[in-house]
C-alpha cells in the first residue's frame, strides 16, 4: 500500500498538501468546488484578537508569473472566527491549521489562548507579514526578537506551533535555528518577498500600500533554495511554499526537505489547484514507484 | 459544486475601436447568470495567472451561450480579442450578485465600457416594463457601441464628451438636457461617473444601484484583494470593507463610499 500520509509536529495529514494562508480564506468559498476533504490541511488567513480593516486599495497587482499583494491582514477576529469559521471547517476531513497575526506580543498571546480549547490541530504564527506597519515582519526579521516572540507564544499556546518564516532577510538558517531554539514545532516557508510595481503611464504605484509582497511562480526557485537551506539548519520538520501550481512544483519542495507543502496564489489561476497537486503527486509516486511518500522527503543529492 | 469550464466561442467580433464582442457557448453559466453578474476570464498563457472579470453584456439560456463585450486595455483582453470561433477559453461564473430588478421608471445608466451590462439589464427589465420605462443613457467618449441592441428594449439617450453624438457632456447632462425622471437607477462606470450619479440620486431620493470594480485575484470572495469601502460593517470580515466580487459588483448608492 502506497503511503501519502505525512506526521507534522505529531498531527498526520492524510497527505502533504495544504493551501497557503490568506488565499483560501477559511476554506468556505473553495468548499464550492471540491471536498476539501482532499487536502492534508486548510490554513486560514491570518486571524487577530481584534478585527482588522486590512489596507486601501488597489491592494493586488498581477506581475510576470506572480503577483504583489498588500491585503494587510484585513480579518474578523479571533470572535467571530472561533463562533463561525473553525466550525465550518470541522465539517470536512482534513486538517484545521490557524494562521496568527498580531500588532504585540501580548496579541499573538491571546489569540493562541482563545484557540487552546477550539479543535484546531496546528497553529502557524505569521511573523513574516510584509504588508502591515507594526508587529508582522518585526518579529520577523531580528533573530532575537523572533526566539522571544516563539517563547512567548509557546508558553501560551496549547496546539503545536508552526513559525512562518520571512525570506527578506539575509540568512534563512540564522532565522531558523532562532525559532527552533524558542521552541517551534515546524517552520513554514516562505512568506512573500517584498515588491513594488509602478504604473508608468499614471507614474503611480500600482499598490496604495506602495510595497506588497510577491508571490507565485516567479519566488519558486527562491522558495526552493531556502527550503532547503532551512532543511539542512534545523532538526524542524519544514513546510515548503512558494509559486508551487503543480505537483511536480510540490515534490521540488519535498526533495529539496519538506515534510509538506502549501499552495498558495495558484489557487487564483485555478480553484482546482491544492486538490490536483494532492492528486498529481499520488500519480508521480505510482509513476515513479514510490511506496512512501516520506522517502521523498530531503532526497536530494 | 461551482466549476470552471471551457467555453467554445461561438464568434468574436469588434463593434468600436478596441472593443470587441465575444459570443461563448456556457450553458451552466447561462442558464444560471441574470444581468449585472460578471465571470472570471482565464488566460491561456501561466505567466498571467489572475482571472479577468468581465461583466455579462447579454444572456441567451436557449442557446446557452453568454456574450462578453470588452475594451483592450492590457495583455489579457488583448489575448482575448484573438479568440475565433471553434477556440475555447476557461470561464468560471456567474459571479456576484447582479442588479434587482424594481418595477417603475427606470434609469440604466452605462458610462463607456460600464454599458455592456447595460443591455441584458435592458432586456430583463423589458419583460417586466414598458419600453417607456427602460430609460437608458449611454455617455460615450466618441465612437458608439451597442446602441442598436440598447434601443431594441428601451428608449436610448446618448451623451458624448465630444459632442459627436447626442447631448455633449456627461450621462447627467443628458438626464437634464431631456427632463429625465425617475424611480430606480441601475448605474454602471468608471468612478467619477459613480460618484455624480450617486450624489444626483442623492439630492432626488431615488433608489440607485451601482455596479462597482476592483483588482480581483481569485474573484469569489477569498482572498480580500477587492474590497470596497461600506457604510455599514461588511458580514465577511465585520470592518466595512465589502467585497466587490461576492458581496457586490452591485451595491446600493448609500451603501459605499465612492
Ligand atoms: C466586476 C467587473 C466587471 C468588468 N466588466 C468589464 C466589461 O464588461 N468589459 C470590459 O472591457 N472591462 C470590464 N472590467 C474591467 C476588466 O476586468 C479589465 O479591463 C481587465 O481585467 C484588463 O485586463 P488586461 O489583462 O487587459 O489589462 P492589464 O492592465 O494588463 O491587467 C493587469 C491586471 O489588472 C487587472 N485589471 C486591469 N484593469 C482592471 C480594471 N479596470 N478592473 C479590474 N481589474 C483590472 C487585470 O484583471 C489583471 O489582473 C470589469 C471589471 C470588474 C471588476
Ligand atoms: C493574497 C495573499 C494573501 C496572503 N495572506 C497571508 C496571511 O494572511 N498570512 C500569511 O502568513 N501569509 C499570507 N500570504 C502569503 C502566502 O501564505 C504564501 O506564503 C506566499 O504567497 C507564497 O506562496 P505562493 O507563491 O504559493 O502564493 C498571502 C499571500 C497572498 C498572495
Ligand atoms: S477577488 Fe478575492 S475576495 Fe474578491
């Protein structure tokens, strides 16, 4: 019997697959088109203590084999997420992992407390946020400040915590090891790297934000390198994103060392998109004669 | 379950400089879609990876085809004009909510590439009213499109910035230049356009309903990517941010901030 079956932290998802925080909502709309019973988890989009209004618009921008982006975590709450979207979710096989934000420590706190009693399996803390003036991507890009945010909210947190990590820095490892030392149970990588596109015929920026951050296609090969480079740091099992549209996509991240993948803005060029890349790797591994998914994990070089 | 399909096209044609009229054979979608929904365009080449969304400009459930009518502005509609029939294109739709149809006099009000929709509006108001209901004001900046089919269900009135047809001036321009009145507006444009028929609903206390746009990324509601700014906290995300993909393209006047 061949085996898709991945363990992250002690949850096991039926297989690797997950969609990519804030591009699938909290899984309602995409509910529409498939069982999302299909995927090994769902990843909400970034939820807050508080509601957040998110930034003006134009908040998109498409670019070659990608997009910018600068939502700015516009959410309802930790309230109303807990009353009408964990139980939604629970309604389907698969996986409810809980994607974090916040403005402080203390909010990131609370919003993990509130979710110690819901049935929610992983949290994934989004220290990597591009798009928002405070908290995000501050704790995101200091070492120090990531290992004291990660035992902080350890401390509070009730669930197994993913730290998503941020590829504008420097060094990747340095980022790592510092969450792995602050007690993360996985990384997930990578959050989008930060971009700016000019309309030059308005002489405008093509974001009210200015910035937004780039995803799709165009990051993947970034994506895959610091994967990898992550991979070979930390002892973390890893979770791989980055402009991943296919299955083939998703088993590059998997060789390249992680344990499970997440798909992200190819949800827009096609609903279908996280369900075929479950279902393509499953046809790979027939196609290549793998029994376990699992030996594909790191088999690179 | 929603899906996207492949929809054949049945022809393509351009009506004006840059606008084309494309006809596609989508009977899920047609016999679904009422007038003011739009659907999301896929291209054919990756490296474009967000849907276009185009409003429907008329519906034929008999047939089952739908037809689009499209301004090229950028590398997506100007794949889409070299489509010819027997070709196929991935839709996905009908999206959004669309205009609610009232009883009484009626302004339909299209400004540019917002008149499209116009016309299936039109026609679904045509089985409800009289031809001297469906008042329909048309503001161009020169070249005219679709005014045959707009006059085939109501009376046309036409403006046009250069005065080459009709009232020179704006949609209001010629409400006024006619002694235009009205219950109910269906209204659909670029911003400035809004914003003036919006105010002009305002002052008579007219019911308006406008059809707004936004950059769209998955085009159903997901990704908060095109919200507007609402008077009353939105039922998504309770900020006052609707989005215009699944809570609109059609609000009430009162219920944005233009
Ligand atoms: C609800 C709705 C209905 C629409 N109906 C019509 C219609 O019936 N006929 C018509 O000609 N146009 C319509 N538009 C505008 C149309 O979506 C854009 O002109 C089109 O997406 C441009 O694509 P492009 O690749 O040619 O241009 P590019 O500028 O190359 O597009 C780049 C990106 O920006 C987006 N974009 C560019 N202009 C707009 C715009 N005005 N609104 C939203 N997104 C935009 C594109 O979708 C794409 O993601 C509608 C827009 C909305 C939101
Ligand atoms: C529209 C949009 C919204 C996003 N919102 C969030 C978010 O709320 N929290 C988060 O951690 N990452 C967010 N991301 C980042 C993605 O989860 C992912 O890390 C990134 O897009 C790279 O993957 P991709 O190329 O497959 O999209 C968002 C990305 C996009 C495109
Ligand atoms: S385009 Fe994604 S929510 Fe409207």
């Amino acid at each position: 019997m061949k085996n898709t079956k991945v363990t992250l932290a002690g949850v096991e998802l039926k297989n690797p697959v997950m969609t990519a925080s804030g591009t699938f909502g909290s899984g309602a709309e995409y509910s529409e088109f498939y069982d999302l019973g299909a995927l090994g988890a769902v990843v909400t989009k970034g939820v807050a203590n508080v509601p957040w209004p998110g930034n003006p618009t134009p908040r998109i921008a498409e670019t070659a084999s990608g997009m910018l982006n600068a939502i700015g975590l516009q959410n309802p709450g930790i309230d109303v997420f807990i009353e009408r979207d964990i139980p939604y979710l629970k309604r389907f096989d698969t996986k409810i992992i809980v994607n974090v934000c916040g403005k402080t420590v203390g909010d990131y706190c609370q919003v993990v407390e509130r979710l110690a009693s819901e049935p929610v399996d992983l949290l994934e803390i989004n220290v990597s946020c591009p798009n928002v003036k405070e908290g995000g991507i501050a704790f995101g890009q200091s070492p120090h400040a990531l290992e004291e945010i990660t035992k902080e909210v350890k401390k509070h947190a009730k669930q197994p915590i993913i730290m998503k990590l941020s590829p504008n820095v420097t060094d990747i490892t340095e980022m790592a090891r510092a969450a792995e030392s602050g007690g993360a149970d996985a990384l997930s990588l990578i959050n989008t790297l930060t971009g700016m596109k000019i309309d030059i015929y308005k002489r405008s920026f093509a974001l009210a934000n200015r910035t937004g951050g780039l995803s799709g296609p165009a990051i993947k090969p970034v994506a895959v390198r610091m994967v990898y480079q992550t991979a070979q740091a930390v002892k973390l099992p890893v979770i791989g994103m980055g402009g991943i549209c296919t299955a083939e996509d998703a088993i590059e991240f998997i060789l390249a060392g992680a344990s499970a993948v997440s798909v992200g803005t190819a949800n827009f060029a096609d609903p279908y998109a996280a369900k075929k890349v479950a279902e393509g790797i499953e046809a790979y591994m027939d196609q290549q004669g793998v029994e376990d998914i699992r030996d594909l994990i790191g088999a690179v070089g | 379950m929603k899906s996207r399909e492949y929809a054949k096209v049945i022809r393509q044609e351009k009506i004006a400089p840059d606008v084309y009229s494309l006809w596609i054979e989508a009977p899920q979608i047609a016999a679904e879609a009422k007038a003011g929904q739009f659907l999301s365009l896929y291209s054919a080449d990756k490296s474009r990876m967000l849907p276009r969304p185009i409003s429907i400009c008329e519906i034929d459930p008999d047939r089952g085809y739908i037809r689009l009518v499209y301004r090229v502005v950028g590398a997506g509609t100007e794949e889409f004009s070299g489509l010819c029939e027997g070709g196929r294109i991935q839709v996905l739709g009908p999206l959004g909510n669309g205009f609610p149809l009232k009883e009484g006099k009626a302004f339909l009000i299209g400004g540019g590439i917002g008149i499209p929709p116009m016309v299936q509006t039109a026609k679904e108001l045509s089985a409800i009213e009289d031809r001297s209901s469906i008042q329909i004001i048309a503001g161009y900046r020169s070249e005219q499109f679709l005014a045959e089919e707009l006059k085939h269900y109501g009376e046309l009135y036409i403006a046009t910035e250069d005065g080459c047809a009709g009232t020179k001036g704006t949609v209001l321009d010629a409400i006024r230049e006619h002694a235009l009145e009205a219950d109910v507006i269906y209204a659909c444009g670029p911003k400035p356009m809004l914003r003036a028929v919006k105010a002009y609903a305002g002052e008579k206390g007219i019911e308006c309903w406008i059809s707004m746009e936004e950059r769209m990324a998955c085009g159903i509601g997901a990704c908060l990517a095109c919200t507007c700014q609402s008077t009353e906290v939105d039922n998504h995300t309770h900020v006052k941010n609707k989005r215009v993909c699944k809570d609109g393209p059609v609000f009430l006047s009162t219920e944005v901030e233009l």
